[in-house]
C-alpha cells in the first residue's frame, strides 16, 4: 500500500466534525470503470426486480460481484489515510453499492432513504455511552452530488463527541446543524461511526450511485461477510495488506493475539512512523 501523508487541518477535521471529504481522490478513468460496473449490477437488479422499498438498489460485499471495485480496496488517495485514525489492526467491514434513481417529483422533502442514525448496529444499544470509535467509512462518489436535494447523505457534524440524540426543533426535517453533503464525481467522503447521518430524498434528474468502503478492528465481525471467497483471496495472495484487509489471517489466535504475519499492516505503520 502506498503512504500517504494526513495533513494536521484533515486530522483536525475529521476529530472536530466526524467526516472529511477528499476532493478529486478518483481519476475520471477510474469514476468510469467503476461507474461501468455499478451500472451492470444495477440493470441486472431491475430485470430480476431487486430493488428496495424506496425504490434503490443496494449491494453489500459488492468487491465480490466485480473485481472492478477490488482497487478500492486500498486506494491510495484515501485508504492510507485510514490507519491515522484507527492503526494497523484493521480489515474491510463492509463494501456497499448503493444506486439511488429519481424519485417521483411528490415525494416529501422530509423523506428519508435512511434516516439518521449512527453505524454500528446492535453495538450502539449494548455499548454504554460515550461510545468508542470502531469503524471509518469512505463513500465514493460516481454521480454529480454538487446540489442538494440528490439524496446526498446528510451529516450532524460534531455528533460523534456528543451522547444521545442530536437536538431537533418541533416540525423541523432534520436535526439542528445538519448539512446534506456536497460532492462531485470522484470525490471520497470519510466519516465515523458515532457521526449521526441520514439519507434524504433524490428530487433530482441525476442517478445518485455511490461505493462505500467500510474499515474496522479486526477483532469486530464484519458487517457483509464472514469470510471472503476463495477466489477473492486468492487474487490478492502476493499482496499481504491487501489480504489482511480481506479478513485473512494465519495463525490460530490471529484475531485477539495476532502475530506479525497476521497482520502485516503494523510493518507498514511502523515503517511510517504510525505507531
């Protein structure tokens, strides 16, 4: 994986607000490929009638459905940004297609896709408060995200530090401070877990698709696979980080006492000065 600096104003950032977005992290060429291959997977979706109640397609563990997405894996715009914030033991804990189109003109703008919420499941009720930092997402942007209203996601920035709920005044859509995020094809969005966000309505004409990558500890279940296929693994076999981002391991005890080559990403931290 190639090293990749973070600068003090992105650490500031994302401590301060729970999210930073990386302008331009995917060549054109790259937004087309993976765009090609969303779209596949997609109309694929509408001929076997898989889309979701809101009318969107979403596909988790989705690095196995086209090797397209595989580079994500550990793309070096974004992913070497991630052991800044949660060290070298980590894994993929999610990848996760979501293609959102159109929806009719009617609909309410206080819809929601999703609504707010924080990541990480069942661990939210059974962990007590603060809760912990656990999981970083990275949302790749294919569509042109750049006005509101397109079913950006939507952030409470600052919600990640604070207990509870977010605030939210009588017959307001959404929380006090919320901000619908702004984005244009290739740019990356990373946020934490604790980061209340929600999903509002695609009023627009634009197809809103979007890639997220997941990482986490590796000592927590991932969130869309137990273990990755063979055949996955096996193209990453001459790449150790890439396979220990895949969930591999090698030794008996690999995920609460891991050894070296369990975890060959704590070379490379300690190689760049990561601790």
């Amino acid at each position: 994986m190639q090293y990749l600096t973070m600068s003090e104003d992105q650490q500031n950032c994302l401590e301060t607000n729970g999210y930073l977005v990386v302008p331009r992290a995917l060549d054109t060429a790259t937004v087309e490929r993976l765009t090609t291959a969303a779209d596949r997977l997609f109309e694929q979706a509408l001929r076997d009638d898989r889309l979701n109640q809101a009318g969107a397609f979403e596909l988790r563990n989705c690095i196995t459905h086209d090797y397209a997405f595989l580079p994500l894996l550990d793309w070096p715009a974004t992913v070497p940004l991630v052991p800044y914030i949660l060290g070298w033991n980590i894994q993929l804990d999610t990848s996760h297609l979501i293609v959102r189109p159109p929806q009719p003109p009617d609909t309410a703008a206080s819809f929601k896709a999703i609504d707010w919420h924080r990541d990480g499941g069942i661990a939210n009720r059974q962990l007590p408060e603060p809760l912990p930092r656990l999981r970083l997402k990275i949302c790749y942007v294919l569509s042109d995200l750049s006005q509101p209203g397109r079913g950006n996601t939507r952030f409470v920035p600052g919600s990640h530090k604070r207990p509870g709920q977010p605030a939210q005044q009588p017959g307001a859509i959404d929380p006090d401070g919320a901000i619908e995020v702004l984005a244009e094809p290739g740019d990356a969005v990373l946020f934490e877990n604790r980061l209340f966000h929600a999903v509002g309505p695609n009023l627009s004409m634009v197809t809103r698709k979007t890639i997220f990558m997941g990482y986490a500890y590796r000592w927590l279940r991932p969130l869309d696979y137990v273990v990755q296929p063979p055949e996955l693994l096996a193209k990453v076999q001459d790449d150790p980080i890439r396979w220990q981002l895949l969930g591999a391991w090698a030794t008996e005890m690999a995920f609460s006492l891991p050894k070296d080559e369990d975890v060959p990403l704590r070379a490379w931290c300690d190689e760049h000065g990561l601790g």
